[in-house]
C-alpha cells in the first residue's frame, strides 16, 4: 500500500438503500483549507439524498473527480469505467463531433451518487435531458455568469429581473446559487424541441432581460467585448452536452461551497459562500427540498419562440455553436 493510502484510512463500508458501498482512503482531505475529507463528503451526499437524486435522476450525467482532493488535477469524466458494478444505471450517448459513444452514469437511487464519490467525484453535472429522450430537454436553464468585475448584488438585481419575466410568461422558475459567484434558475419544459430550439428560446428570454436591465445585463457573446462588470445570461448552456452543476453539487473549490436551491424571497439576504457542505445539511434537515416540485410543472416555450422570431434569432446549427464555444 502506498504511503498516502495508508494515511487515508481504512475503507469504510456505508449501507445506501440496501446497497453496500466500499469507501476507500476515508481520511483523504479533499478540502484542505476547511479539512473536510472524502467520508465527510460521501456524508453530506447521504444528508441532502433526495435532493441530489432528484436533480440528477434518469440524466446523463457527467462526473468532475478530484482523485487527490480539489487542490489536485481534476478529471472531466464521461464514460463509465469498467469494473462498476453491475446495478449501476448508465445511458449510451452518442456524440456526433467524435463519432464516438459514452456509457454516462444514469442515477436513479443514492447508492449510485455514493459510488460515485468512491470514484472521487466532487462535482455532478446532469444534462438537460433524459435519458428516455436525450435529444429532447426537459429542462431550460438561466445561467446568471458574473464577469470578473460583478459583484453579488448585481447578480440579485438580475435575478429579481428573471423573475418579473417568467412572472409575465407564466412560468415558474426554480432558483439556485451556482456555487461560484452566479446563479442558475431552472424551469421545467414540455420535451417537444431539440436543443437548437431551446437555445434558441433561451436567447430571446435573456435579450429581454438585458432590455429591462441594460446597465446590469449583457448577452455578448464573445467575451473580449463584454462589460467587465455585467451579468452574462448565458443561453449557450442550453446547448446539447453542455452541463451545469446540479442542484445540491458540492463544487470543487476549496470552500466547498454547494449549489443550492433558494427561495426567491431570500434572494437579497444571501451570499454565495454561506452555503457549504457543512452547513446545507442543517439547511436541507429544516427546509427539505426546495425543488422538490419542480417535476410537477411542465411550460410550453411558444411564446420564446415567437419572441425568438421576432428578434430575428436564427437556429445555429450544434457543430457552429460547439466552434464558437471553443
């Protein structure tokens, strides 16, 4: 054994809905400024286990691993390995750019989040979509991308802003921080368009917000040419196999901030760093899921798609907005 895995600890077992899951080098700090180790991490995941789960279930859904903590190199994985066990759901996604196809990890109960932590997975990023239906997303996604010189409060005002707006569509949107210095809101969409056309109704939504908040809002795209100091709606994570950190994902940073669900209401209370892994749990023990309705309610995007129009937004192909995503 080597030395660093004899410093780690034993391996643990953690019983996960009538599963057994093996928990090696427990004592590994993944956090080295705070000291949290990867048990205190598999702990926060069994804390907030519904929540996870139904940000993630039946999603492909890609995996950020920190095999040595998050000070170390992160591995961006997609494909499954092998040797998992054999209860673990997983979906085939073919990606066309490659010509190639990914076996990516389909959670439907919390022992496979648990596996995955085994794994040294930090962060789950979900798609927007199904694994029933991958090319159809259930899912629109507000990104409130802070430049360099934004500071929180900005981001509030635009939230606020997103919210006045799916207020008038008749929408609800399920807000959350990113974990970083941005926020996400989420709504549940009709599985009747294909990425080009949800992208394409996410643009004609953040232009409207950037016309109510000009100071605030920018939808440039080319970063160079933004204002330093706005908040980027970015549409372009409506984008097939782009994805977001879900909601409940630990981050992989050294505070070990969460991407956490929020009320709209608490929204000018807030800061992102209030949320970490140690202190959601307690959240999530007195609040429960504050998503925990977001599959009850299902939108039609129509009236993005005639705003969309007329805007005069064109549907990009996917190849175009991958080259300018580069």
């Amino acid at each position: 054994m080597a030395k660093d895995e004899a410093s780690a600890g034993e391996p643990v077992e953690l019983e996960v809905g009538g599963r057994t899951i093996r928990l090696t080098s427990p004592d590994r700090v993944y956090f080295t400024e705070r000291g949290e180790t990867k048990l205190d991490l598999a702990e926060y995941y069994l804390s907030v286990g519904d929540g996870i789960v139904r940000a993630l279930r039946d999603r492909p859904c890609m995996l950020h691993r920190f095999p040595k903590g998050v000070s170390g190199n992160k591995v961006h994985q997609k494909r499954v390995p092998a040797g998992a066990p054999d209860w673990l759901e997983t979906t085939e996604i073919y990606f066309p750019r490659y010509g190639r196809t990914a076996d990516e990890l389909c959670v439907t109960e919390l022992a496979s989040v648990i596996w995955a932590v085994q794994m040294s997975t930090v962060e789950f990023h979900p798609w927007d979509s199904r694994r029933s239906d991958p090319e159809s997303p259930d899912e629109w996604r507000i990104d409130l991308d802070p430049m360099p010189d934004c500071d929180f409060a900005r981001i509030r005002r635009v939230a606020h802003v997103v919210h006045e707006v799916l207020d008038e569509l008749g929408m609800r949107g399920f807000p959350k921080t990113s974990g970083g210095r941005g926020m996400h809101v989420y709504v549940r969409i009709a599985p009747e368009w294909g990425f080009p056309q949800v992208r394409r109704a996410a643009l004609a939504f953040a232009h409207e917000v950037e016309r109510r908040a000009p100071k605030d809002v920018t939808t440039t795209w080319w970063r160079k040419d933004r204002d330093p100091a706005a908040v980027f709606v970015d549409y372009n994570q409506n984008t097939r196999d782009h994805t977001m950190a879900a909601a409940y994902s630990v981050r992989g940073n050294q505070r070990a901030t969460v991407s956490t669900p929020v009320r709209w209401e608490e929204i000018d209370d807030i800061e992102p760093d209030d949320f970490t892994i140690a202190t959601v749990p307690a959240r999530f023990a007195e609040l429960g899921d504050l998503h925990e309705e977001i599959d009850d309610i299902e939108h039609r995007i129509d009236t993005l798609l005639e705003w969309a129009d007329r805007d005069d937004i064109a549907e990009e192909a996917e190849d175009e907005v991958a080259d300018l995503d580069r």
